[in-house]
C-alpha cells in the first residue's frame, strides 16, 4: 500500500491533471489486488476419485493432489508431478502449469492412466468446489476430474 501512497504524492506534487491521478490510481489498486489474490479455498490435499467421468481403479500408486499457496504437488498414479497453480480472483478459472515430474515405469494398464490424468490435468479450465468435493472442469464446464479433500 505504500507504493499506492508514494505514487499518488508523486503525482500530486508534479501537478499532472485530475483524471490521470485516478486512471493511475484506479490502475494500481487492481494490479494489487490481482497480484496479491490466492485462492486459499484450493489448499489442501486432494484424492482423485473420478477421471474422465470413470471411478479410479487400482492404480500403481494413489493419485492425487496437494495444493497450497500457488503450488501443487501429486501423484499421477505413477509419478509425482509439481508446478505452480494460477487462479483468478474473480472467477473459478484455474491452470496448472507443468512443472518437473518422476519418470517412473510401471504396468501398461497404469501408464496409460497416467497419460490420461497428465492429459486431462492440462485442459482444465475451471473449478466448482462443492463442500469437501473439487471438480475441474474443461472450457465448457465438462467434469475431468472429480477430488475429496483428503482428512487429516
């Protein structure tokens, strides 16, 4: 907030006209609250219990995800998978950003989860939170993913 206070002294002092004061401060104020927003409602650690609108089977490890301040962590079913998060502030969109992940082996029948869990993960659009349940969702509103909050 300060840097808020600082610039609009700045342009008071220089005289600059009236309207440009608020378009800069008007400017500044969303550029903070963009950049300062986090979705904290998303942190937590969730179990894939849904992909592709199929029940999760049996899988070489348990898929999951963590989430927590712009970071995620998980696994695929196979391997673990981080990178950062982004959502926005007003709306329920969400992207998750690829990051480094294991390159682990494992049974046919898993690889091919994995691929479709790493698949779906890069379409997701948006989220609805619904109590302990997370969907993510693609750019029409179709469920890839369907998660419960892990209890701790």
């Amino acid at each position: 907030m300060c840097i808020l206070f600082r610039t609009f002294a700045i342009l008071t002092l220089n005289r600059i006209d009236l309207n440009r004061i608020k378009t800069v401060f008007a400017a500044l104020i969303c550029a903070f609250a963009i950049t300062s927003c986090s979705n904290d409602k998303l942190n937590g650690e969730w179990k894939l219990v849904e992909l592709l609108n199929t029940p999760v089977g049996e899988c070489f490890n348990e898929p999951f995800l963590k989430i927590e301040d712009g970071r995620y962590n998980g696994n695929t079913g196979v391997n673990f998978i981080n990178g950062e998060i982004e959502t926005c502030p007003f709306k329920k969109c969400v992207e998750f950003e690829d990051g480094p992940c294991t390159r682990m082996a494992a049974d046919p029948q898993s690889m091919a989860f994995e691929r479709s869990f790493l698949e779906a993960l890069d379409e997701v659009e948006e989220y609805v939170l619904d109590g302990d349940t997370l969907y993510l969702n693609d750019d029409h509103g179709n469920v890839l993913m369907k998660l419960v909050r892990k209890q701790q």
